[in-house]
C-alpha cells in the first residue's frame, strides 16, 4: 500500500511526462531554430530589395537622375546577383557556410546604410551593384544551407524559406512606402539596422541545433562519379527559370500594365489585389511544402507548374475587371506553390557535395529570367500585342512542365534520387550489404 505522503508523486511524474510529449511532438511539427533563423536572415536581405521599390524613384529624382539613370541604378543590383550566383554556391562548398551567410548579410547591411549617404548617381549605381553582390551571396548560402536539412523534411523546409522570403518581400515595399515620405534616405537606415539585429540573432546559430547534417562523400571503387548536370538539374533549371520569367516578366511588369490599361483598376484595387496574394501565398505556402513531402518532389513541380500556366492564360480575359483579378490571384498562388518542391528537388538531383554550386546555377537561371523577361514582354507590350505577351508565358509553363517531366521520367536502371538513400540510412542505420554472388 503507497504511503499518504507519496500519492502526488505518480500525478506529477505522468503531467511531466505529458508535458514532455507535448515538447517532443511540437519540435517534430515545427522547424529547428537554426533553420528558422537562416529563412529570417534570408527574408531580411529579401526585405532591402523590397524596400527600395517606392524609394528609388524618389531617391533618384534627389540625386538629378532621370529614367534611363535610373533604369541603370536597378539594372547594376541584377547584374551583381547575376555574376555571383555560381561563385557563391562554389566557395560555400569550401567555407563554413553559416559564417559566410552571416558575413554576407553584413555587406548587405553596410551597402544599404551607405545608399542613404551617397551625392552622385555613379555613386549609387556603385553601391546597388555591391548591394546585388552581397544580396547574391546571402540568398544563394542561404538556400545551400538549408539544402542539407533533414531530406524527410524538405519540401516543408524549403516552403518555410519561401513563406519567410514572402514576408520579406511585403514588408519591404510597405516599410519603404511609409518611410519615404518622410525622409528618402530614411527607409535605408531602416533596412539596415532591421539587418543588424538579425545579424545578432544570426550569431546564436554558433549555440543552436545544426541546420544542415556535414557532409560526407565516400569515394572508392566502383562509386559513381559526382557529376553536377544532371538531367535533373538541367530540368529544375528550365522551371526555375520559366518560374522567375513568370513572376518578374509578368506579375511585377505586364499584369500591372493590363491592370492599368485594360482592366481599369485604380493604383488601390492593384496594390490591394497584391496584398491579397502575398497573404494567401503566406498562408497556403506550408501545405505546399508537406503536399511535396507527402506527395514527392516530381508529381508537384508538374503539377504546380502545370496550373501555373493554366492561371495565366486568365490574362488574355484581363478585359474584365473581375477575370483580371481572379486570374492575379490565382497566378500567384499558382507560382507560391512552385517553391517548396523545386528547392527540395534541386536538393536531390545533384549529389550533397555540389549542391552549392547547384543552388548558384539555378539562382542564375532565375536571375537571367528577372532581366530577360521585362525586356521581351515589354517589347511586345510595346507594339501592342499584349495577347502574345500572355501567351508566350503561359507557353513558357506548359512547355517547362512538359520538359522537366521528360527529362526526369523514371528509369529502372537508375538509382533511387538522393533524399530516398538518406532517408534508408537514417532509419536503417547503414545500408544493407550486397548479397555475396552465387
């Protein structure tokens, strides 16, 4: 028989017990910190190219700088992040990859502070093209580290990058927007002490669960070469590309023109037409991520792609205002739900010790897109054949569709893609040895 004095103790060990469990089941649902401090880091960085959307024109009329100087100022960041991509994710194969996004996010600090202090345009158009460096480096370690995580977990993983990069992204614009009028160099200062605390935060990775697991290469005997372009590269590249063509071409160039001159919408119905997606983007972006855990990275980036292109065959309908703006809507959600699965398939379709140089070709194919696409659909735009405009994105879709599910059609001779061989290690412990010939 228990003693009178002892009756609590078996209550109070099962409520720790519970609570424990509760503890347990929560870290498993959610994302360790360390990664949830490199998607701020990148949501950051994310957030100063944002900012400078309402402030450059601004800032620029200040400095004396008319269109086409201006047209310079944003065209020297593209061209920084499209030179430093690859170089990026090579020497974040070599360097201490927590370290060097750190880093990166200081010279990106640094580069937005000092926009608030140039007197020229030379000077400025100097800056941003530093700023599209650093900017460059931080976004391509950043999506390398996050890379390594648990394979199980990687299409949740990298949808929580991009939920954090859409936060960014929001905030950003309406930061600069509120800033602006007060002061024009204002919003800068703004953007780089939000980075210096985040910078500080950053620094508790040093103490915190390891994002990314090391990697290790057993090269020998009979081993497969670590060769980069894969036929999965290649065809993740042609969505990453056709997807940044989609999202800068046409949703932050040819949509507004259609808003403007054939929808009839007024500057407030477009922008909070925008709000509307970033925040359904937000809010549907997590399921995104465990639709591709669940469901395999292959069969979403098909799928995803696929309705990418259907959406956007609702602008030819831009004519009517409603169409219009379900077609925004819905392109948006369309292109949010792209992410998580071609982040967590370009992860596999390249061996662990090259994902970094992977991760810089495929941001340079993106980045190739943001500067390709407002050219030609502006030119078509241009001499009015808007139409076409939206054809040719909607045929850049299906086409992307149509070549990634050809170039990564299952083969029986080949051997199961990266994520499904870390998955058997980890639960198995070792791989099962080869049956001895007979």
């Amino acid at each position: 028989m228990a003693e009178p004095g002892n009756a609590a103790a078996p209550r109070k060990g099962l409520r720790r017990s519970r609570r424990s469990r509760r503890r347990r089941t929560a870290g498993e649902q959610g994302h360790p910190p360390g990664i949830l401090v490199v998607c701020s880091l990148v949501a950051g960085t994310q957030m100063t190219w944002g900012l400078v959307v309402p402030v450059l024109p601004v800032y620029a009329d200040e400095l004396g700088a008319g269109p086409g100087a201006l047209g310079l100022v944003v065209a020297a960041f593209g061209l920084g992040r499209l030179i430093i991509d690859i170089p990026a994710g090579a020497l974040a194969q070599r360097v201490d990859q927590t370290r060097m996004l750190l880093w990166a996010v200081v010279v990106v600090a640094v580069c937005t502070l000092a926009s608030a202090v140039v007197d020229s345009v030379p000077a400025l158009v100097s800056v941003r093209f530093l700023l599209g460096l650093a900017g460059g480096v931080a976004i391509t370690t950043g999506q390398s580290l996050l890379t390594g995580s648990d394979p199980a977990r990687l299409g949740r993983t990298m949808g929580a990058l991009q939920a954090y990069q859409l936060a960014g992204g929001a905030v950003g614009p309406a930061l600069g927007g509120a800033l602006v009028g007060i002061d024009a160099r204002l919003p800068f200062v703004a953007g780089a002490l939000v980075l210096g605390v985040l910078v500080v935060v950053g620094l508790r990775l040093r103490h915190l669960p390891p994002v990314a697991a090391p990697v290790t290469t057993a090269i020998g005997p009979g081993s497969p070469p670590a060769r980069l372009f894969t036929s999965g590269l290649v065809a993740v590249c042609l969505v990453g590309f056709t997807v940044f063509f989609v999202r800068f071409g046409g949703q932050q160039f040819l949509f507004p023109v259609l808003a403007y001159e054939e929808a009839g919408l007024s500057p407030a119905q477009l922008g909070g037409a925008i709000a509307a997606t970033t925040v359904l983007g937000l809010l549907l972006v997590r399921s995104a991520g465990s639709l591709t855990d669940h469901w395999g990275r292959r069969p979403m980036v098909v799928a995803s792609t696929t309705v990418l292109g259907l959406t956007t065959l609702g602008f030819l309908g831009a004519g009517n205002a409603p169409v219009f703006l379900g077609a925004l809507v819905l392109s948006g959600i369309a292109t949010a739900f792209t992410g998580p699965p071609t982040g967590a398939f370009l992860a596999d379709s390249v061996p662990p010790g090259r994902r970094g140089v992977a991760v810089g070709v495929y941001r340079t194919c993106g980045d190739a897109a943001t500067l390709l696409g407002p050219l030609l659909l502006g030119a078509l735009a241009g001499a009015g054949a808007s139409g076409a405009a939206v054809l040719l994105l909607a045929a850049a879709a299906f086409a992307a569709a149509g070549l990634f599910a050809l170039l990564t059609r299952p083969r029986p001779d080949t051997a199961p893609p990266p994520a499904e061989r870390d998955a058997e290690v980890q639960t198995t412990g070792a791989r099962a040895a080869p049956a001895p010939p007979t």
